[in-house]
C-alpha cells in the first residue's frame, strides 16, 4: 500500500482535499461501502405497478429477483405521484411478504373451535355446491304479479374496492347470471 | 387530506407555493391543519350550514359568475308555483309524504312540467339507491323550460336560492357549527375572490362528507358554489372526491353494487323494467338531450358481452335472464336479514366489515348466523375469526360450539403478483404489471371467480332448470395460461373495452357502440383503453416528457379526458375565459374543439350550433350546453329531480345529535333510511327526551399510518409499529370535566356497544360554542380490531345503521356517546353496561324513531321502513303539505 493510497483511506483527508467538505458522502464512504450497491441495480425485473392503498395511485415500482420481492420504490415517472409515496405505499414491500400473509387454505366446520386444511380444488368444488344448494333454496322465478324476478336472495358478497377493474368485471358478470343480486362494495360503505 | 392521502396533498402544498389561500374544515386538528391558511373547526354533521353560508354571501353580494351562470346553469329556469321550500315548511318541502317518508317530486318540477314527475314519493327509489345510478347524469328534464335571463322572476331558481339561504347568515353559521363569524368570512371572502375569469378555486372533500345521512346534499351544496362561482369545467376548479380504497372509482364504474351494471346502466327492477324496452327507455328518457339518448347501443352491447351467441335483437339479448330487483338490497339490508336467518352463504373479498362497517356487533353476529362464508383476503381478518375470537365470544353471544357458519379462508394474491388495472381517485385507469407469483394457494380473484364460473357451469352442464339456462349461456371462454391456468386480464379488458363481434377488433370509443347485436362492450364508458388494440391503461410516458396535463400516462374515462365538462373552460363563445386560465376552446379556423385536454365536446359542433326543433340525444345540445351528461346540457344549481331529499341542500342535524335543529323545527333528514330492527337502536336526539344520556359527539378517520379496517396495515410490522395501540382524542376541558388522565384508560358507550381506548389530552380538539352552549367533540380512529399485530377495540362497534335516502350510505363521521374513566367491563357485565344505558334513554325494542318533528307536515306520524314489502310503501298518498 503506497502512502498515496493510505492516505486517501483517511477520511478527513478526503473531506479536507476532495468534493465533500462536509463529510456526509464520499469523504465518509468505508472500503466496504463503496463496493455496495442498490438491490435495484442487481434485480431481475422491474414491473411498473401502482399503490395498493389509498386512490390517489401513485406509481411504484416493483423489483424483484428470483421470484421474490426485493424492493418497492416510488415512481419517480409517475404525473401523479413523481416518485413519492406515503408511510403505507412506502411499506408496501413489507406487506407483500409479510410473515403474517396466509398462504394455505382454512377451513372451519360449522360448531369447530379450530381451523383445519383443506385443498384448494376442494374447496372451490365445494364452494360451487353451496352456491347451487343456495340458489336452489331460495329461488325466486316471478314476483306475486308473474313479472321476472330470476334471483336468489340466498347469497351475498362485500368487496371489489380492491381489485382490479378486471376481476370486479367477472365478479358482477358471473354473480347476475347467477342470479346473485346482493353484491355490493366498499363504495356503498 | 395530508393524513389519509399524503401524496396527492402535495399538489396542494404546490398550489400554495404558487400563492393559493388553504382552508381546511375538519373537528380535529390534524396535518392538514397544521399546512393550512386558516382551519375552521366544525361541529361534526353541520357542513350544509357553513356551506349554506358561503352560497349565502355569494348571493348577497353578487359575487356569482354571472356570465357563466347565465350561460351554463338553470339559475334563470323558473319553477312550479307549487313548489314550497323548507323556509317556509319548518324544514320540510312541499310533497312530504308523511307515511312513506319520502317525497313526491311534482311541486318541485319547473313551470308547466309538473305532471313529468318521475318520482311519486314510494321510497321506492331510495331503497334501490337511485341517486346512485344518476351519479353520471341527470334525471329527465325537458330542455324548454321556462327562463327568465334577468334573474327576477320571484320564482326563478336564482332567487329561490337566495330566499332558501337567507337565513344563513354568519351568525347563524356560528351558532350551529360553532365557527366564529370572522373565520366565516375569511373563508367565504378568499373563496369569492378567487373565482372568476382569471382564477378558480378548488373543493376536496372525502368520506368525511359521504358518511351522512345528508351526505348527498353536503356535495350538492359544495356543487351550488363551484358552479356559482364558475369553478366546474375549468383548470384548478372542480369538486373532487378523494377515494379511499386502490379501486374504488374502478368497482363504481364497474360496479360490485346492487343496483347498478357496468357503466351504471340500473339494474331492472321488477316492476319498472318487466321489458328490455322499458328498461332502455328509462335510462334513455326518449326525447331529452345529451348522451344518454345513445343508451339502447349501451345497453344491448353490455348484454351482448354477458351472454354472447345466446344474445340476439330477438330475443332482447337475453334481456330475460337479468335478475330484478324489488327494494333495497344493501350491504345494511343483507345483514340485517343475515340476523334473521334469510341469507345463506356470504363472500368477502378483500373486505373486512366487522370492523369496516358500522354496527360491528351486527355485522359479526349476521356472520354468525349464515350457513356459510368465503372470506378471500392476504390476511386472517376479524370477519374470518368472529367465531372464536370476537367482542362477542368473550360477551358469551357466540359460543364457537353452537356456531354454525361453515367458513372457508382462501389466500389472495397482492397486488403485485396479478395483473390488471386500477382506476384511481380521478378516473385514471392505470395497468399494473405482474412482479412474481403468488405464493402457495393464494390466487388472483379473477383466477377464483374465473374458475368458480368454469365448475358451476361442468356441474349444471346437464340441467334443464331454466334458472341455470343464464349461467350455461353465459359468454365465459377466456384464454388462461401458467401452471394454474391464470385468466387473461387484458383478455377481460379487452371486453370490457368492447369489440366488433363479427371481427373481434377492438372499439376505438363508445361512439361507435351498436343496438343491433354487432358489438359487444363489458363497460361502455371505458371503451377506448384499448383503443387502436393497444392497452392504453399500460402507458407510461415520464412526466417529464410530456406537458401538465399528463395525457399519455395511462388512460382516463371517458375518451382519456382529464376533466369532465371542460367545454366550460370556454365561454360560450368558445373563447377561454382568460388567457390564465385556457383549457379547451374552439378553433374557427380548424373548425373544431382544441385545447390542452381532449374537449368534453363533440368536436366539430360550433359553439353557434343550435339544435333544430324536435331533436333528441347528443344532436339536441348546442353549441354552449357544456354539461353534456345532463338532460338539459346545464348545470344544475336547483334539482327538480333525481335527489330524494330535496331539490335543495338543508341543514339537518345528524341522526344522532345533542342539540335541537337551530334552524328548523324538522331535527333530522325526514327522509333517511333508517331500520327499525331489534338490534340497531338509535340513541335519542331532541325533541325526543333523554339525549343528555350521551352528551358527548364522537366522529372517527383515518391515521396516516393504517388503512381502513387494518387488514392491510395492522398486520404489516412498520406500520403497526408506528401507531400500536387503538386511542382517543379527548380536549383537555374534556378531560377535565369526566376525570380523564392522559395515557390513561377511557371507555365509550352508545347504544349499540361500549369500547376501550387510551386516552390522548390534546388541543386537536376544542370544545365549541354552539347556540348559547359547550358541545365536546371525542375522536377515534377505526382501524382496530381482534386481529393482526396490534389490536384494540373497533370504532365502528360504537355506530348505529341510519343511511342517506340516495345513496343508501350509513352516518358513521358522527353519533352521540358517553365517555367515562378507566377499561370497559368485560363479558356479561359489559351488556349490563349497555343494557342500562338503553334503559336510561327509553331506548326500548318498540321504541319509533319520530321522523316528522314539525307540524307543518300536518301530521305526526312516525314513517317507519319504506320497504317495499311494507305496507306503508303501497300508499302513494298525495302530497300533505
């Protein structure tokens, strides 16, 4: 190491001889810190992607490597938001893979004190029965007059607020041939 | 604002850098406040009156825009002789149907249309929420009303405007929202004086207004100033409502809502709409102007995208298989009868009502009675776990062992591991891309729906029912790809965009929607985000490529306009209103609309076009009706239809309140929507006897920190670090008057239920002087719930169910309480508690809530439910007063 360079690994030195006089970036930077780099530089992707709390919708950016989340920034592009976002959107990463997230199906018996497992495929077969079991009991063709009615009021749904336009689209369209009336959202709320 | 939607209050911290004047109206002082000009406290449920005020000062003093109120509004239409306003009724107008609780709306037609009444006071149309279908445009009007230009006609809608506000002078704004006259007037001074040609002032308001059971006529009465003052149309103008939820806008356009289809075509009802005819027509009003004469093609082409092949003009498009509705069939209306054994299965996705939704205690104990729910969600919410883990487990009214409800918990994918479109507060739609999978057997909701729809329709494949001929013949083939056979969104995008069935190429606009069977659009007013076969909603061209208005970052309805009714930035001319303030005007060399927006405007019609007699629809506006969705293509300062409770915006005190009505002998709205069910007692409010039982107002928000019920924030660590523990805000003269320590423990009672909080003595809020007394103001924020990695007691818990006659929306921004010292009691003693506070208000099971608290309706009945299936609802009396 010749005295050149061990100088310059002093940090006062380059705070006193080099650009930052104030010691708060490149005077202070530690062998170690220097070969750091941002994980969104080392990403595999990037998906452009959008706040999942308020509607303000402000842009975000997504990184990821190996099938996981590494990273969710603001959207510095964003006309809406220019690269901001609040204390939620700023903890979005942290929701995403939060420890707390359910991964697996549950299932509570009618009288059980504990949930149990239950396989997806299962439980959409089963859903689908009592869906059918609901609308055969509580069908109502015509009214006392013999005007069209073609409707159960045997099921119900709260939510959509959200999802995406797409899945709210599917949600009403498959609920009204159904014959599902009561399906309602947060913005009655 | 700066609390529950940072990011978008730094537009306002720029307007403010640029000289604007901020005022902010809230009972709490919060961050907003604090980056304000001035903050006016409010006593909670009292904004029509401060409002009322300013339309007041306006009218007073001729500060109005004239020429734009002369051009662009009904203030020169002259009304029925009939019509009686609430000065001259002690709060009522003229119409009330005492039996029903609603109005006929003849009286209030302008002159010579009286007998065009649609409405005939059934409260038919409060309980399929019918405000909320005409959120896009007007009730029918014909456009040939009688107009008196000068404004002088005694019954000219200008001064029956300025009689209505009369009495709402500075003082009377200070005796009833305990604003001090000098703070009125700063506010109604800087409002006045920065409207006009050269500048214009902006209104944002958000659930704060909404949660009432006026909360309609809080915005009608924001609507009567902006347009008074000309702010509508025009850059830095508008009224604009701050969502609370990613897709809120999106799931109102395409509604998971009862009453409404996509685009908010209504759904039928029974008997109104036995026919698609009928139906079509009562959207279309034949013969009116604007837009909404094109509804036929809307309508047809929505039923085209359901049910496809299956839907021909023969057959009305399968017109018949559309379920009908008879009344009200609310989220309110479906727990109640949840409670009363009548609902079956229940889906929740992505939302949590046993903490969300008012009168938790309800809402937890109709879950408990299903024989079975769905609840998708990222996280284990309340309303998954109220059966073994709810306020009312520990009270000993579910006992886990003798619930029945059967509960299946899917895991839901984030937002970041799907992809699709969320339509934000503004109506910009914006496409997200998909980052990764979602883990395990979390899944999309358009995977879930997608799926179920596949199994329902292989398990009816060989049913004869004709019930189920709606399901098999339902348009349901969408592309899927990956391992687990996710749907294509843009595949459903594409739909709802709307295409050419012979060719399949997507619409360009919903200009180009058919009634004869030959396109098919899922939401006619998003058509065009596919324009040109390009997802439009995915475009992200940098800010800093583009100018101000930002019209290549994503895609806004309809036709990517970035404000509606902009034809009124123009005069009516065509000319911008000033070269500060030029938006969209017309070009008489180019012949045509231009502008920094696309122009809310055909864009070839001149401002000189006037409509030939006998037109209908778009052709019937001319060239300065800028209000295009409108029936008449004006600005509605007067409504003689189309708003339930009244033509005009009235001060009425909240549902629940301390005080008698200041202005009125009517206390309340008389035509909210209120239950009268075992479960939801109203405390009482003067004139009835014993309010003094809960002294004390409570209203709840937002903290910047937690969203909503908590399902998305309390579960999150840095999040529920940052604000761990369920508090209440109380005044230090509060707390001095109850015994309350900072840091301590208090406890609430209303009611319905009684809940525990740590108490926080601070000058956020301060008690106001309201005609000749003291009323305290308590605050609460309502994320908290049994669940998650901080818990606490639900705000929500504390509120009855009472509803705005229009929208079908709960009072839950204020209610009565009591507050005292120390924790609640827990389990059995805790309904002791509340049983004593019923019993000390009179709050009995037979208990009638009076409606009419004036003579002058001349009769005294108590109007209970107006369901359809009461007898009450077939009584279309003639009007009382």
């Amino acid at each position: 190491m010749g005295f050149k360079t061990f100088i310059q690994g002093w940090p006062v030195y380059r705070q006193l001889t080099g650009t930052d006089p104030l010691g708060r970036g490149a005077a202070a930077q530690s062998a170690r810190s220097a070969e750091l780099a941002p994980r969104t530089e080392t990403a595999d992707g990037m998906a452009r992607s959008v706040c999942p709390y308020c509607a303000v919708g402000c842009g975000q950016r997504v990184f990821h490597s190996d099938g996981k989340v590494t990273q969710i920034e603001g959207d510095p592009d964003s006309p809406i938001s220019r690269g901001r976002l609040c204390p939620k959107g700023s903890a979005s990463k942290s929701l995403v893979t939060s420890p707390l997230r359910q991964t697996k199906v549950r299932y509570r018996r009618p009288y059980a004190t504990e949930w149990e497992d239950l396989d997806l495929d299962v439980a959409l077969d089963m859903i689908a029965d009592r869906i059918l079991a609901a609308r055969a009991e509580t069908w109502e063709d015509v009214d006392d007059e013999g005007r069209p009615l073609n409707r159960t009021l045997g099921i119900s749904s709260l939510g959509g607020a959200t999802l995406d336009n797409e899945e709210n689209y599917l949600i009403k369209k498959l609920f009204t041939a159904m014959g599902a009336l009561q399906i309602e959202n947060q913005a009655r709320i | 604002m700066a609390e529950a939607h940072p990011v978008g209050f730094q537009w306002v911290m720029e307007a403010k850098k640029r000289g604007a004047k901020v005022f902010h109206v809230d009972p709490r002082f919060t961050r907003t406040s604090a980056l304000a000009d001035t903050y006016l406290p409010i006593r909670a449920g009292t904004d029509i009156a401060l409002l009322g005020g300013v339309v007041r000062y306006i009218l007073e003093n001729e500060l109005d825009f004239r020429e734009y109120v002369l051009a662009y509004t009904n203030a020169a239409n002259i009304v029925s002789e009939q019509f009686v306003d609430t000065e001259d009724l002690d709060g009522l107008f003229s119409g009330y149907n005492p039996d029903t609780g609603s109005y006929d709306h003849a009286s209030w037609q302008y002159e010579g249309q009286e007998d065009n009444a649609k409405i005939r006071g059934t409260g038919k149309e409060r309980d399929s929420a019918s405000g909320l279908e005409h959120e896009s445009h007007g009730e029918p009007v014909p456009a040939q009303a009688p107009r008196d230009e000068t404004l002088q006609h005694p019954r000219c809608v200008y001064q029956i405007l300025k009689r209505h506000f009369s009495r709402y002078t500075p003082e009377m704004v200070a005796r009833v929202c305990g604003i001090p006259e000098e703070k009125f007037l700063e506010l109604a001074r800087a409002w006045t004086e920065n409207s006009g040609r050269e500048r214009t002032g902006a209104l944002v308001y958000s659930v704060g207004w909404t949660q009432h059971s006026v909360g309609v006529q809080y915005i009608r009465t924001g609507s009567i100033i902006q347009t008074l003052l000309g702010n509508m149309g025009r850059p830095g103008g508008g009224i604009l409502a701050l969502r609370g939820h990613a897709s809120i806008q999106g799931s109102t356009d395409i509604p998971t809502l009862f009453n409404l289809l996509p685009g908010y075509l209504p759904m039928p009802h029974h008997a109104d709409h036995p026919t698609f005819d009928e139906w079509v027509d009562s959207i279309r009003h034949p013969g009116q102007k604007g837009f909404w004469g094109n509804s036929r093609a809307f309508a047809a082409s929505l039923l085209k995208a359901y049910w496809g092949d299956a839907a021909t003009p023969e057959n009305d498009f399968c017109y018949g298989y559309m379920p009908r509705m008879t009344g009200d069939h609310g989220t309110y209306q479906q727990v109640l009868n949840m409670i009363d054994g009548r609902v079956k299965g229940y889906f929740l996705l992505g939302q949590n009502p046993a903490v969300g939704s008012a009168h938790g205690r309800a809402q937890r104990l109709g879950m408990a009675n299903l024989d079975w729910l769905v609840v998708r969600d990222l996280f284990m919410i309340e309303s998954a776990t109220f059966w073994k883990n709810s306020p009312e487990v520990a009270t000993g009214e579910i006992v886990p062992e003798e619930c029945r409800t059967e509960v299946f918990f899917l895991p839901a994918a984030s937002h970041v591991e799907k992809e699709g479109t969320f339509t934000q507060t503004q109506r910009l739609l914006q496409w997200r891309e998909k980052a990764v999978d979602p883990p395990g057997d979390a899944r999309s909701e358009l995977w879930f729906f997608y799926h179920l729809g596949r199994v329902l329709r292989e398990k009816l494949a060989a049913s004869t029912e004709r019930r189920d001929r709606a399901l098999l013949d339902l348009a349901w083939d969408y592309p899927t790809h990956g391992p687990h056979a996710e749907p294509s969104a843009e595949a459903v995008l594409k739909e709802i965009n709307g295409y050419e069935v012979a060719t399949g190429r997507p619409l360009n606009a919903f200009g180009e929607a058919r009634d004869d069977g030959s396109t098919a659009i899922g939401c006619w007013i998003y058509s065009g985000v596919y324009a040109d076969g390009v997802n439009q909603a995915a475009r992200r061209r940098s800010r800093h490529e583009q100018d101000w208005v930002a019209a290549e970052w994503g895609w806004a309805w309809p036709a990517n306009r970035r404000t509606l009714y902009n034809r009124a930035s123009a005069d009516p001319d065509g000319r911008p209103w000033s070269e500060r303030k030029k938006y969209v005007w017309w070009d008489a060399d180019a012949g045509e609309w231009t502008g920094y927006d696309v122009p809310d405007f055909e864009k070839t019609k001149p401002p000189s076009y006037r409509p030939p007699e006998g037109a209908s629809g778009p052709a019937a506006l001319a060239g300065d009706d800028p209000f295009v969705m409108q029936g008449d293509g004006k600005a509605w300062l007067y409504a003689p239809s189309g708003v339930l409770d009244g033509p005009l915006p009235t001060h009425y005190e909240p549902a629940e309140s301390p005080m008698r009505n200041p202005l009125y002998g009517q206390q309340a709205n008389p035509t909210r929507k209120i239950y009268e069910h075992p479960i939801n007692r109203m405390n009482p409010s003067p004139p009835e006897p014993h309010s003094q039982v809960f002294p004390y107002v409570f209203t709840v928000s937002r903290l910047t920190e937690h969203h909503t019920a908590g399902g998305m924030s309390r579960t999150v660590s840095r999040l529920a670090e940052l604000q761990p523990e369920m508090f209440v805000e109380v005044s230090p003269e509060l707390a001095g008057e109850v015994g309350l320590a900072h840091l301590g423990w208090a406890h609430l009672i209303s009611g319905r239920a009684v809940i525990e909080a740590r108490v926080l003595v601070t000058d956020r809020l301060t008690p106001l002087r309201v005609d000749g007394r003291i009323i305290h103001q308590v605050w609460l924020p309502y994320h908290f719930g049994t669940e998650g990695l901080v818990t606490g007691d639900s705000a929500n818990d504390l509120f009855g169910i009472t509803l705005d006659p229009n929208v079908l929306i709960q009072e839950s921004k204020v209610g009565t309480c009591d507050i005292r010292p120390g924790r609640r009691p827990t389990g059995p003693p805790l309904l002791d508690l509340v049983g004593d506070y019923q019993r000390r208000a009179a709050m009995t099971a037979d208990r009638k809530v009076p409606m009419v608290t004036t003579d002058a309706a001349g009769g005294d009945d108590a109007a209970g439910s107006t369901d359809e299936q009461s007898p009450a609802a077939h009584q279309d009396g003639e009007p009382h007063a």
